[in-house]
C-alpha cells in the first residue's frame, strides 16, 4: 500500500485506461442496436373479372366472406379459363412498405370525329383519353408482418362506343342545340378509391360495378396482398 501511495500518476493512468476499456464494450452492443431492419416488400394486386349478373348473385355471399373468397377465388380463376367469365385486367405491382406505386396499362385514344362547324370547335379539335387499366397503391406493413393497410385506387377506363355512323342531319342538329354530337366518344369508368387492411395473402372483394357492355354483367374488383419472404 505504502509503494502505491508513492505512485499516485501511475495508479490515475491504470484507472483511466480500464474505464476507457469498459466504455468501449458498453458501446458495442448499442451501436448494433441502432441498425434498422430492412424494410418489407410486398406484392399486391387487382382482380378484375366480369361475369353474368345472375353468377354474381350467387357467388356473392361467398366472395363476402373472408374465408370463403379464399376458395371462390381460384373457381373464378377456371371460369375464365372455361370463357365463363371475362378477365378485365390484373394490375400486379411489387413495392415496399410506405411506398406510394402505381401500375398502369393503357392506350392513349384521341376522338377527331367532332362535326365541323362545332361549337367553338375547329376542324383539329380532338378529346383525348387513356383507356385501360390503372392501379394506385400505398401499403403499410404492421410490425409483426402479419397485417397489411392499403391505401388504393383500381380503375379500368373502357370506351362503349367507337365514332362514326351517326348521319350528317343528326350531326347538324346537335351542333345547333350545343349538344354532344351522337357519335361522340363514349367512356365508362369503373374506379374506387379506399382504405383497407387485411392479413398478408388474403384476397378481399373492394368493389363490385354494373357494366354498360356487355349487358347484364357485372364487374368485381378482387384486392390481394402479400408480405414476401425477403429470404427467398
């Protein structure tokens, strides 16, 4: 003790050191602590299929219920296969958590037809639409990865009428009347716009639309989403 007495600047300096020493171990874990976890990528898409409005009817309490619609899915799935059913569009769209995306698949048609004179038209006046299939999404994952809020917007955009065979009289008339000329473009949009959560993999009915053509049918818009194994 008396020797350690006579060493007071070496006795601070082995105390400084071994202090320094256990900082640095404290640390360590809690700069692993700070890493982030990657984020979750997921899949989702939209099942849109026409079918008869009297299918619909009946297979309607089955695409209401969650457990059901998991079965009723891949029956649909074959009545298109059978040409029972009409597959309308099925926009996919892999994306991450948080990440607003959007999957689009259509065709710019542009209507040139308008009867000149026109009111306040000339001779190059023309409408332009995008007609096809449109998928809007923002997901969010839960921290468990179990459960999935989507914030969306589907929409199919179908034109019902091609310009063209309307005769001159009748154009004239409705030029005079300020009117839409009778062989004017014809659009029909089918679209929802929603907030929904669901287990990852189910399917879930979002909207279900009554269709001008074909006649007597009916178009339903089936959302599915997925977290995705990110080890795989």
């Amino acid at each position: 003790m008396a020797r350690m007495n006579r060493n007071p600047t070496l006795a601070r300096a082995a105390a400084v050191f071994l202090a320094l020493l256990c900082a640095a171990a404290y640390r360590a874990p809690a700069a692993d602590a700070k890493s982030e976890p990657p984020v979750p990528v997921l899949r989702v898409d939209v099942l849109m299929i026409a079918m008869p409005e009297e299918k619909y009817i009946a297979l309607r309490p089955d695409l209401f219920d969650k457990e059901k619609i998991e079965k009723t899915v891949p029956l649909l799935l074959d009545a298109v296969k059978r040409k029972e059913m009409i597959l309308e569009g099925f926009p996919v769209i892999l994306t991450k958590s948080g990440q607003r995306a959007v999957s689009e698949t259509t065709r710019e048609f542009r209507d040139d037809s308008l009867p000149y004179p026109y009111p306040f038209s000339t001779p190059m006046d023309f409408e332009t639409r995008n007609l096809g299939v449109t998928l809007e999404v923002e997901p969010l994952v839960s921290p468990d990865g179990k459960s999935i809020t989507l914030n969306l917007s589907p929409q199919r955009v179908d034109m019902l009428a091609t310009p063209g065979g309307a005769d001159e009289k009748k154009k004239e008339d409705a030029a005079a009347k300020d009117e839409q000329p009778p062989d004017a473009l014809k659009i029909y949009t089918m679209k929802v716009t929603t907030s929904v959560r669901l287990a990852s993999g189910q399917h879930l009915l979002i909207a279900a639309h009554k269709m001008r053509q074909p006649e007597g049918y009916v178009e339903i818009f089936i959302i599915h989403a997925e977290v995705l194994d990110a080890t795989k």
